[in-house]
C-alpha cells in the first residue's frame, strides 16, 4: 500500500474531528453510546425525539425499566467510566456528569463556558478529559468530583481526537502529522507513544493497558499490553477496515466495514452476535454493547454483562447513530432518516473513510521466510509498515533498475517454459529443489482472438437494464437470508427473476463508501465495463445492471457452488459439502481453470486486464464444478507492451498481493501470477493465505508463503499437503509436485522472476493429465528456470 500524502490526511482529519463523529469509540471514548462498566450501566441519546435526551438502563432492570437523566435537554456525546456517565450538552459548551451507582444518577455539572467549546469527550476509570477550542489550553481534564484531573500532555498540541485507558490518555497530534501522543500515571502510555512512534493515525481507542486505531492508509494496528491477545488483529476474519472499535480489559472488537458484523479477538468471543450488523460497539471491562443496525437498539454481550444479549426493552425509542450536528453532510452523506432521528434539528453525517485500499483485511504479520529470500521481504515488510521509508527505498529501487537513466527494467522479460533438461541440468540456483529440472516454456503462437475490452462505453449492448423493483422482489426486498457474500463495491444477494433465472446481484453501497479506484470510475463501472465485454468459460458472465439515483446493482449469473475460500476454509462446507474437492485431481483442475481464465485477462483482451485481487474468495465455482475468476471492481487496463505499469494506488488483499506491488506500487501482469500462486498453495495445503501457526485461537500469523515454500525447495512437499485429500497415489504425486513447483515460482518476490500466465497454464495442463496417466515429457532431475 501507498501511503497518501501527509498535507491532505491532515486537512482531511483536522475537518473529520470538526464536523463529523469519530468513526470509532471504546473504553472510556464519546459518541452516542456509553456505558458505565462499574455497575454494568449503558446510557444512549435517544432519537426522533425534539431534544435528544439521554437514558440509561442498568443490567438487573435492563428489561422492565429506564432511568431518565436530567435536564431533559439536547445531547450530542455521552462517555462512560467506572461508575459515572458524562456528556456534552448540543454546542459544546457545558460538560455535565451523573453517578450511576447513585439511585436517581444525580447530575454534577464539571464545566460551562460559552466561548470555549468542548469538543473529543473521553473517560477512564475516574478520570475525565475533553478537548477544547482555547489554543493555551487544548486539552482540560477533570475528575468526576469536578476538581482538576492531574497529568495533561506535555506541551500545548493541536489536539484532534483523545482517549483514555485506565490511568491515562492519548491523543491524535494534528500538528505533528497526526502521531501518537499520551500522558498519565500509568507508565504503559509512554510505552504506547513509544510503539506507535511517527505512525500517522486516522483514529484512535484505548482499552485498560492498550489502543488500538486506523492509520493514513487503512491498517488496523494496536499498541501497549498484550497479556491476553489483545494486540493480535485476525488476519482472516475479513475485517478490512474497521468502521467501529471497542476495547476493554484484555481484548478488542472491530466493526467489519463490509457488512457491519464484530470481530473480537483477545479474551472476548463474539460468536454470540457474529449474525447482528452494528453502527457503533462501546466496551466496558469484561462486556460490549453496540447499536443495531436494523432498528438502532442496544445488545450487550459478554461474561461481565449479566444477561444474554440484553435487547433495548423499546424497539419503538431508537437510539441516534450519530450526534445531530448543524451541517449538510456533503462530504460523506447522511444516515437514512437523518433529519426524522434528529426530529429536524439537524443531520446525522456518515463517518468518512478516506483510505487507499478497501480489499486489505489487516496490517501484514513479519514474515520470516527461508535464509535465501529473508532479506528481500524483511525489506517489504518494513517499507509496508514504515511509510517514511518509502520515497527511499523507490529512489534505491530507481537507481538499481536504470529508470533514472532512461534504462527501465522489463519486468516481463523472463519467460520460464517447459522442456525436458538434459541430465547434466543442475539446479539453476540454490532455490532449485533436488527432484526435477524442468524448463518451462510455452509457445507463444496465439490460439485465440484477441478481443478489445475498451470502456469506451460502459453500458454493455448484451447487458441487460433492470429496474431497482425488480431486484428488490427478485430478493424479497435484499433480505439477510439472500445474503450470500460482499464484493469490491457492495453486498452480494441470491435473487431469482420473474423468468425463473437465478442470479446472483450485487448491489453497490451508496455515499461516502462507494469507493473510486481511478480517476473517474467506480468500481461499479470498472466491473460494467470490463465485464460487459469480456466472454469466456472460466470467467463470471454478467447477466445486467441497475442505475437508479444512488443506487448501483450488477447482476451476474448464480455459481452454485461458491467461493472455493469457503471450501477450502470454512470448515461446515469442507465436512458436508466438499468431498469433490478433496482430490487431488480436482484440486488441480480448479487451478488450471482460474489460471485459464486470468490467461485471457491478460493474452486476449486488448489492451491486456490486469485483475489485481487475485484470491480464492474471488475464484467461484459453478454447477458443473468449472472454476471462474469473479470481481473485476479493482481491474485495470495495462499497457499493450510487456512494461511495468505504476498505478495511482496499490490495491490488493494481504497475503495474495504482489511484494513488488505493495512495496514500488509496480504492476504488471505478474502481480495476478503472484495471487494465483499463493492460490495454489491454498490448494496444495489446505490452509489459509494468512494463518494462525500453532494454536488457531493464540497462535502467531503466519503468511502461507513462507510457511509452504521452504518445504517445496527441500524436496518436501508430502509435508505441507492437505491430510483431508489423502496422500497423493503415485500418478497423482507428480502432478502434485508440478503444481507446487510452478506455483514457488509463481511467488518470488520479483516479478521478472515468475512464469507468465500462459506458462502456468501449460504447467497445470501437463499436471492434469499426469493425474490420468500420461506423463508427458516430465524428467526426473534438477528442477530449474532459465531465460529466454
């Protein structure tokens, strides 16, 4: 990933915490939710109401009644510490604060001015801290008896957003490129601030002893304790970027952008609730609440919390998903219902997500591959995490190539082909394993047409229009039970139209969350036009579309069988519905039939496609088991000569995207060949492009890569297999060890390095028909590469 300029991201955050609510809130942190974790206590502000009062519910009367907080008057943010809740009234101008362990929460007003404004509320354990719009005084603290609240940050910041754990604060630094500051009695947070170091943060929370936040380009990363887990951000639970975050003693949640359902990892499941979509999460010690989605209420869950997903007793009384604040939205739009909630006293305005990749699922883990390729992806991994370090190292990259010099490096120059070597082959480096010295060649005669795949026009002449009523009958209103994935750009439901088709429909989220990955197209029209145009058996046909004011829908027609992620992974389908594909055989023909589909992308469409999210979620499978490349939203036309390419912005899934690609933003066709090799290790092993190394639950992350090449280059392969599929018969052993051979190629961390696609192809056919018998003209030697 690409890190976006630093003078934009500050005026882009300094406006953020100005005009909009924080996208995340935790232990201790203000939006419209909080909860006094001391007495298991959660107060709200109610919506669609004229004043936007708030009301408590404590666990033991969480079902038969409330606690009406005085004064009745508008509220825009609430926090909650120990045993006291606090919120500012509308404008910012007064701070009052009710003690929930007290019958009838008496009210204790800690501040009012009316030309010093409050703005970010935080609390932890006892102590209150808010900051303000006096520049000799950015932050004020307080302790809940109104006197002042000891330690304050250490010079006078441009403060953005604040939180606070127990014993301590953070703030974001505006003024100092959006760093990590902390101060307070706890001496984690000066071991915070140390881990975080430059890092530019979108956002913050803190828990007890840790915080966690979203940095300039999207990553989820967390700092301070780590006892209990609370540091490890799964790397497979589809987080991308969390919309929402909670963290409490020992763990942490985040709000899945893509669907609004909660991870939580730590000492905290979430299996409880994983099915609810959530607006917002707040945490207390041991237990979370959120807002739902489908009707704004309350649900609680956790070991602190004394009931079992305790629901808002008035589904009828919403609670605000936002503060109603004085503005149009016109940056990232308003919440449906916006002004009703707010009862025509203002809008509720979407929280803004201004990162560069929306296919990344979390920051990447540290790699520590095999001696012979340690230092390259050290070297990625350090420019990925650090982005001071990048105009350097693309200087170094510059200079080492000859771009400076008008000597650019053909990344595309070295094609490996199959051949039969002669005995006296040895292995052409010390990567070459032991058994095999292949060459891999493949013809470079066309068989096919090459077909144009200009977006000249988007609106495909085959593709149909459809109307947003017919999509919506055809998916009883895009009901949850339809829901059968997300997209680049959207939700995917399974819909059946009024002609019996059935189809699967993606329908485009609207707003701030449309995403665009060039210049002017969505990916909604990258996936029209592309689509619209291309044909061919191993890629996902597009049925039609829909256009109607904000709404954006694409339909495809309905693969039966799946995602081959959820085959490989989810273990449900790999117990009772994937017994096809735990053959080995079958496991090869699924590659050679994506492979055969990306080869067109890139052989037969002028100018080339470059798909640039290779994975196994996007490679479906139909009725027939026939395998088909899915999800164009990140496609991009490459150059019609073998070049690199270097693109606006690096896009991709961590674990399949290109090193090269992430780390010098350089694309080329090879970038696909990366994602389809870590594929075929999914394949060969059956495990996870990212996954837990040991105990799945507390395990370290390890990349598949790394974990699988070393014993491909050892002559080991046996090792690594999948033990669902059996050990392969004696045919299929050699199919097997072609496969992860090619596909060990297919991941070196140069592109110049790897086969091209249509190389990879003749390699799986050659595979595939081993499987049956004939063996071609496999040799038994030193497997090595060699240059045109």
């Amino acid at each position: 990933m690409m890190k976006l300029l630093f003078p934009l991201l500050f005026a882009v955050n300094y406006l953020a915490v100005l005009s909009f609510p924080p996208l995340t809130h935790a232990l201790g942190s203000g939006l419209t939710l909080a909860i006094a974790y001391g007495t298991a206590t959660v107060c709200a502000i109610v919506a669609a109401e004229p004043t936007q009062r708030i009301i408590c519910y404590s666990a033991g009367e969480f079902n038969t009644s409330a606690v009406k907080i005085l004064p009745n008057v508008s509220y825009s943010t609430v926090a909650g510490g120990r045993t006291n809740v606090c919120a500012l009234r509308s404008g910012g101008y007064s701070l009052l604060c009710w003690e929930t362990n007290t019958p009838n929460y008496p009210v204790k007003r800690l501040y009012i001015n009316d030309t010093t404004f409050l703005q970010s509320l935080s609390i932890g354990d006892e102590r209150i801290c808010a900051t303000t719009t006096n520049a000799s005084q950015p932050v004020a603290c307080w302790r809940p008896d109104g006197n002042n609240g000891g330690a304050l940050p250490d010079r006078k910041y441009t403060m953005g957003k604040i939180t606070s754990g127990s014993g301590f604060s953070c703030g974001i630094v505006l003024s100092e490129n959006n760093k990590v500051t902390c101060w307070g009695s706890n001496t984690v947070s000066k071991d915070i601030e140390r881990q975080f170091g430059n890092m530019s943060m979108a956002n913050i929370e803190a828990g007890v002893s840790h915080v966690c936040g979203v940095n300039s380009v999207g990553e989820l990363v967390c700092k301070g304790n780590n006892t209990t887990g609370q540091l490890n951000v799964p790397l497979n639970k589809g987080l991308s970027f969390a919309s929402g975050l909670a963290l409490g003693d020992g763990f942490s949640c985040g709000i899945r952008i893509s669907n609004g359902t909660v991870v939580c990892w730590g000492s905290m499941n979430e299996s409880a609730i994983e099915e609810i979509e959530f607006e917002s999460i707040v945490a207390g010690l041991n237990f979370t609440c959120g807002l739902t989605t489908v009707n704004l209420s309350i649900v609680c869950w956790g070991p602190g919390w004394p009931r079992n997903n305790g629901l808002n007793p008035n589904p009828n009384l919403p609670i605000l998903p936002g503060p109603c604040i004085q503005s149009s939205c016109n940056e990232c739009g308003s919440y449906p219902q916006s002004n009703s909630l707010c009862s025509g006293s203002g809008n509720i305005c979407k929280p803004c997500f201004n990162f560069t990749l929306p296919s990344l699922v979390a920051p990447l883990p540290e790699f520590s591959r095999s001696r012979e390729s340690r230092r390259g992806l050290l070297a990625f991994a350090i420019v990925g995490s650090v982005g001071a370090f990048m105009g350097i190292c693309s200087v170094i990259y510059c200079l080492w190539t000859g771009v400076c010099f008008g000597k650019k490096k053909v990344h595309n120059s070295v094609q490996p082909m199959i051949t039969q070597a002669g005995s006296n082959g040895g292995p052409g480096s010390n990567n070459s394993p032991p058994l095999r010295s292949l060459t891999i060649r493949r013809p470079s005669p066309r068989a096919m047409m090459r077909q144009r795949s200009g977006t000249s026009s988007k609106h495909a002449d085959k593709a149909e229009e459809f109307s947003l009523a017919e999509l919506a009958a055809a998916t009883n209103g895009f009901s949850l039970e339809n829901k059968i994935g997300a997209g680049s750009f959207g939700v995917v439901y399974r819909g059946k139209l009024l002609d019996g088709r059935e189809v699967a429909i993606k329908r485009g989220e609207t707003g701030s969350k449309t995403k665009k990955y060039q210049e002017k197209e969505t990916a909604f029209d990258s996936e029209l036009a592309f689509l619209s145009r291309l044909h061919h058996k191993h890629l996902v046909s597009l049925v039609g579309y829909c256009e109607e004011m904000d709404e954006r829908l694409l339909v495809y027609e309905y693969m039966k069988n799946g995602a081959l992620y959820d085959h490989l992974h989810d273990k449900n389908n790999v117990e009772k519905t994937s017994s096809l594909l735990n053959s080995w055989k079958m496991r090869i023909k699924i590659a050679l039939d994506a492979a055969r589909g990306i080869e067109y992308l890139h052989n037969y469409a002028v100018p080339p496609i470059i798909h640039r999210d290779i994975k196994s979620s996007n490679i479906l499978i139909d009725l027939n088991w026939t395998a088909r490349v899915s999800d164009f939203g990140l496609s991009m036309m490459g150059p019609e000569s073998a070049q690199d390419y270097r693109p606006m912005k690096a896009v991709g899934t961590v674990g399949y995207i290109d090193p090269e690609h992430y780390s010098l933003n350089v694309l080329t066709t090879k970038s696909d060949v990366y994602g389809l090799g870590v594929v075929m290790l999914e394949l060969l092993t059956g495990k996870r492009a990212i996954f837990k190394n040991g105990d799945e639950n507390g395990g370290t992350p390890t990349s598949l890569v790394d974990f699988a090449v070393p014993a491909i280059i050892g002559g080991e392969v046996v090792k690594v297999l999948d033990p669902r599929v059996g050990p392969p018969a004696l045919n299929e052993a050699e199919a097997v060890e072609l496969m992860a051979y090619t596909a060990m190629h297919c991941v070196n961390l140069e592109g110049k390095d790897r086969p091209t696609i249509g190389d990879i192809v003749s390699n799986l056919e050659r595979a595939l028909n081993v499987c049956d018998g004939s063996h071609g003209s496999i040799s038994s030697s030193a497997f090595s590469i060699v240059s045109e």
